[in-house]
C-alpha cells in the first residue's frame, strides 16, 4: 500500500510537536512495516506476543517497538529482550515480572500503566484505586529494571463526542495525580498514551502525548478468529 507514507504523512501534520505517533501494525504484515519504514517511520505498536516476536526477528533493528495489547505473566519473557515500551500494565504482579525479566536481560523496559477509562467492561485496566493501592505498596519502588514514564487508556468505542472527551479527562486526570503524588521529581513521568483512529484528535486536545494510530495508517484490519 504507497498510501501508507501519505497516511503518515497526513497525520502527522495534524498533530502537535510533542506528540509522539506510534503507528499499531497488529495483523499486517512485514511488508506494510517496511513501506512506513522506508518512509522514515520508526515506533510500531502490537498486541500480539507471538506476532511481535516474529516481526521484530524479522524487521530491522532499529524499530522502536511497544507493546499495547493485553499481556500475560507467562508470556513477558518473550517480548522483554527488545521491547522498548509495555503500555499495557494493568496489574502489580505483571510489572513485577517486567522487572524479574527486564533484570535477567540487563535491561530497563519503560511501561505505562493502563487504566480502565471506558465503558465497556471488556477493557483492560487498573482503575484509579487499584494503581494508588500498588503505588503505595513499597515494592515497585524497588524495581530497578521497569521505568513507569506515565499512563495509557482506551476511550469508549461510541460516537458520543462529549463522553470520549470526558473519559480522556479523567485519564489525564489520573496522570496528574499520580505525577504529583509519586513522580514530582521523575522527569521521564510525562507520558499520556490515548487516542486511536477515531479520536486522535480529541485526545489531542486532551492532552495526549502518544497517539496508537493503526487502522487510519494502514487501513482496515481483518480478524480471522484472533
Ligand atoms: C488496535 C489498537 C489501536 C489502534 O486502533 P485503530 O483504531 O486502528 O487506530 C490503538 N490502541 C490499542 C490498545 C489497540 O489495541
């Protein structure tokens, strides 16, 4: 698809400075990576162990890769090796085995810690108390290989502006407290990760920092029982 680098292209004219386009390649293959590759674009998203792991031996090596889908405790060792970002933490015991992981590869993995912000009751997530609870806890204090840079959420999937508006509020929100409370002195807490193809823009104006951008770069993805 030659679309793919005007797709960028054009998004990135409509975002600010300072925010970062992570461009979610889930269920497309290699070929589509390399044309925005070649176009210039480095940082890919997937939600997928196994489909990460294969694209990342296979693509050049100096793709910036996050990891932004659901991810189990068991499967973590496979994408620490070269991850540079986890967006989805949405459990204690889950940055505990980033670390556990990232310590045995001599490495610091940066994650996010996912919120649950929408209605939907399928989306992963903390909510606001579940991360105070761990945040207050002592341990990950002591993690010394995972780097908590800031927060990502999903917003409802609905047409309701005003409700996708409010739910990235809260998620900036969130962020806020949590930068005041437990990260005042961290300077690498600072990022926001919200707004897909539907709402980039909203989430923009919201505040976001990172954008996952997947279906308006590299057109409609097909789910063949995933
Ligand atoms: C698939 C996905 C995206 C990208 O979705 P589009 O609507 O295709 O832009 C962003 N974030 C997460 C967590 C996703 O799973």
């Amino acid at each position: 698809m030659d679309n793919i680098v005007a797709n960028i292209e054009a998004i990135r004219a409509q975002l600010n400075s300072g925010v970062q386009l992570v461009a979610v390649s889930k269920l497309k293959p290699c070929e589509d990576i390399m044309t925005a590759y070649n176009g210039g674009h480095r940082v890919f998203g997937e939600n997928y162990v196994q489909e990460i792991k294969e694209k990342y031996e296979q693509l050049p090596k100096d793709i910036v890769w996050h990891f932004i889908g659901h991810l189990q405790t068991n499967k973590v060792k496979y994408i620490v090796p070269f991850v540079s970002c986890i967006q989805s933490i949405d459990t204690p015991k889950l940055l505990s085995e980033v670390n556990r992981m990232a310590q045995k590869h001599n490495r610091v993995v940066d994650c996010l810690l996912q919120f649950h912000i929408a209605e939907e009751s399928t989306k992963f997530g903390f909510s606001l108390q579940e991360a105070l609870d761990m945040l207050n806890a002592p341990e990950w204090k002591q993690y010394a290989h995972v780097r908590i840079c800031g927060v990502m959420g999903m917003a409802t999937f609905t047409d309701d502006k005003e409700q996708v508006t409010r739910e990235f509020r809260t998620l900036k929100s969130y962020f806020s407290r949590l930068k005041a409370e437990y990260f005042a002195q961290a300077e690498y807490f600072k990022e926001i990760s919200m707004g897909m193809t539907d709402d980039y823009l909203i989430a923009q104006q919201e505040g976001s920092t990172i954008v996952r951008i997947g279906s308006a770069i590299f057109g409609k993805r097909v789910y063949a029982n995933k």
